[in-house]
C-alpha cells in the first residue's frame, strides 16, 4: 500500500489510496478507523482522509459512532450497498428467471417469465428484460441504477457472450447475448453457461460453500454437468467443458424419458409435469415410478462417474430442478456410483433453488465488478452514476 507521504505522483497515489480504503472496508458491515489502517498498511492521517473523501462522494456511509473501550468514540464505515445493483438473468428453453441484489449481494427481488422452446429468439430476449424490468420496478430502482449483469443460458456460451451452440433452443445458436444487453442496458455484463454458473452459485452462496472440489450435476428439464477445482469453475477453453450433450454414449440427457414415458402417468398429462408426478408417486409408493426413478438415476451415475474419475472430487451436488426430490435420488446414486466408479464423494441437494442459475450470474457480474474497483485502476467517480 501506499501513503500520499512516500513521494511520486501524489493524485496517482490518491487513487491507488481510495481503492484500497474501499476493498478494506468490503461490502458489508461495519468497519472501524483502526481497522482500515490496519488492514491497508496506510497511515491514519492518510485513511482520514480517504475516508472523508469517500463519504463526500458517496461511496461510504459513517454509521454512528460507538464508545471505545476508553470512552472515545470509535468511528465506523460502511460500503454504501444501495448505490447500485446486480442483476442475474437465467434465460432457458422453458423459464426465464431474473434476480436483483444489492451491492453487497443481498437479494432484492426475483421475477419468472414463463416461455417456450420453439419461441423465436427476439421474444425469448423480450421475456428476458421484461424479468429483469420486473425486478428493478420491485426495488423501486432506475435502470441506470443496474451496475453489472450476469446472464447464463443453455448451450455453449464463448468468451465473447456469444452462443456457440444450443440443443435446447432451436434458434439460439449465434445468438450475441452480451452485445444484446449491453445495448439496452448500458451495464457491465457477463455470460456464461449455466450449469457453470449454477456450480458458482453452489460454491459461493450454496451447499458446498466450504468445499474447493466439487461436481455439479444439473438435473431437470435441462441436464448438465460442472466442475470447480480449487474454487475455480472449469470452462474449458471453449466453454464446453461438461457439454453431456455432445456424447451420445452418455444417455443421461435422454434419460429423462424414463420419467416422461413411466406406465404410471396418467393418460393425457403434459410433458412439463411428468417428471414432477413421478417423484411424487414414487414417494407415495408407486412402484413405476420408483423403477423409472432408478432407470433415469443409473443413467446419471454414469455421467457423475466419468467427472470423478477425473477429478477425485470431495463433493458431489444435485442441483437443478430434481434437487428437490433430492431424498429419493441420493442414496440411490450412492448405491449406482459405488457400483460404477468404486468410490462415492460426500453427495448433497442444492439449496438454492429455482434460482440457482440467476444467482450465478449475480455471483460472476460482482466478481467483474470488484475488479473494476480494485487498486490499482484510475480514480473513483462521484457516485451518481455506476463507475465505467
């Protein structure tokens, strides 16, 4: 770190000074005075006034001061989280969902939009921003007010935010998703996959918030596999890392129509809703189901054990929409894994739920944008507008 006293460019080092003050004082709580020079390495008359700085721009709060331990008052700072948000879109061939936090990631508001496979791609983007327009109405915000925007989609997304490709949408391939929301919404945006940004949502916010390795099986109408490894997602060079679909010898995405096609399902029942009766047949006692439930699970272990092979992971987690019948899946994973691959990892049910994918995308859109902000980059704006 750096003090204004140690020479060289003093507004360079005011920069760099301001930075480092804002990532000491984080995203949430209460921070004290002492605290900030302790964990900048500045002096304090140069973290004072960093710090008035900062307030006058509106990028922290003083909160009310608090008696020391020798009766002096203890100033205390805080990041001001509701300067702006951070969006989440999750667009897939059935749903679209949206997710709003605030700075510090605290969830704001949520919106679903309800779409179809055979749409055509200007109207899957409409839903899309009509979702996230409903959550930033819900928070009573401005569309200026949205800082940064994850998207996740089905299909192979490359660097760029483009899709490469997508078996579940017929005309999504090509599809420019990061020029599309930069266009209309003048933010910071990421895309990714999202059965990679479901494994983000899992190791930061989820189930395996304690574990570096981990595989996330994405299971539900979409069907997916991830990895992270030491705390990273693995994309692969050309995102399709975990891309089952590309694999015909692995029939776990075909075999849903275990579920869909069970004997049990009574006649005339929408697709949609197959999948769902049968697990809840199959905890009544359904015999069907509960065979169609193992077939579809045997199909799953073989994709799981070519990931753990590979990787050797501490956890395994269901995510995905079957997550929640995660007491009839697990065990009987456990038992096809112990068969297939010779070892089973720790197995757990996302927590997360529907929104799993959305809040991915928050996740990778604030890890952007703590970049933007971190030393040693230019100076801080006001805070009237989001820093570019």
């Amino acid at each position: 770190m750096h003090d204004d006293s140690d020479g060289g460019d003093p507004s360079r080092l005011r920069q760099f000074n301001e930075r480092a003050v804002l990532a000491a004082v984080g995203r949430s709580g209460r921070v004290r005075v002492a605290e900030i020079v302790e964990r900048t390495g500045l002096g304090r008359t140069a973290v004072e006034k960093v710090l008035l700085s900062l307030v006058e721009r509106r990028w922290l709060v003083e909160e009310q001061t608090i008696a020391g331990a020798r009766g002096r008052p203890a100033r205390s700072y805080r990041f001001r989280a509701e300067a702006g948000y951070v969006g989440g879109v999750d667009i897939g061939a059935h749903s679209v969902r949206a997710v709003l936090t605030d700075l510090s990631g605290e969830l704001i508001a949520t919106s679903h939009e309800t779409v179809r496979p055979a749409m055509r791609r200007r109207t899957r983007l409409k839903a899309a921003e009509s979702a996230l327009s409903s959550c930033l109405d819900a928070a009573g915000a401005a569309p200026s007010a949205l800082w940064a925007l994850g998207v996740g989609t089905t299909g192979v997304v490359d660097r760029r935010g483009r899709v490469r490709s997508s078996r579940a949408i017929p005309d999504w391939q090509g599809a420019d998703l990061a020029a599309q929301f930069r266009r209309t919404r003048s933010a910071l945006v990421i895309v990714e996959n999202d059965t990679h940004l479901a494994a983000v949502a899992e190791h930061q916010r989820g189930c395996a918030r304690d574990v570096a390795d981990l595989v996330l099986l994405q299971a539900g109408r979409r069907t997916g596999l991830s990895v992270v490894v030491d705390g990273t997602v693995r994309r692969g060079f050309n995102g399709a890392a975990g891309n089952l679909s590309s694999l015909p010898m692995v029939r776990w995405e075909a075999a849903i129509e275990y579920l869909h096609r069970c004997t049990a399902v009574p006649h005339g029942m929408p697709i949609v809703d197959r999948a769902e009766w049968v697990f809840a047949a199959a905890r009544a006692g359904n015999r069907p189901a509960m065979t169609a439930i193992r077939r579809y699970v045997a199909e799953m272990a073989v994709a799981a054990a070519t990931a753990i092979a590979i990787l050797d992971p501490q956890l395994l987690v269901v995510g995905g929409a079957f997550s929640q019948s995660a007491d009839l899946i697990l065990d009987l994973l456990a038992d096809d894994l112990e068969r297939v691959a010779g070892q089973v990892p720790e197995l757990r049910g996302s927590t997360l739920g529907a929104e799993c994918v959305a809040l991915g995308a928050v996740c990778v859109a604030q890890e952007q944008l703590d970049r933007l902000l971190a030393p040693p980059r230019g100076p801080l704006p006001d805070l009237i507008a989001p820093p570019r």
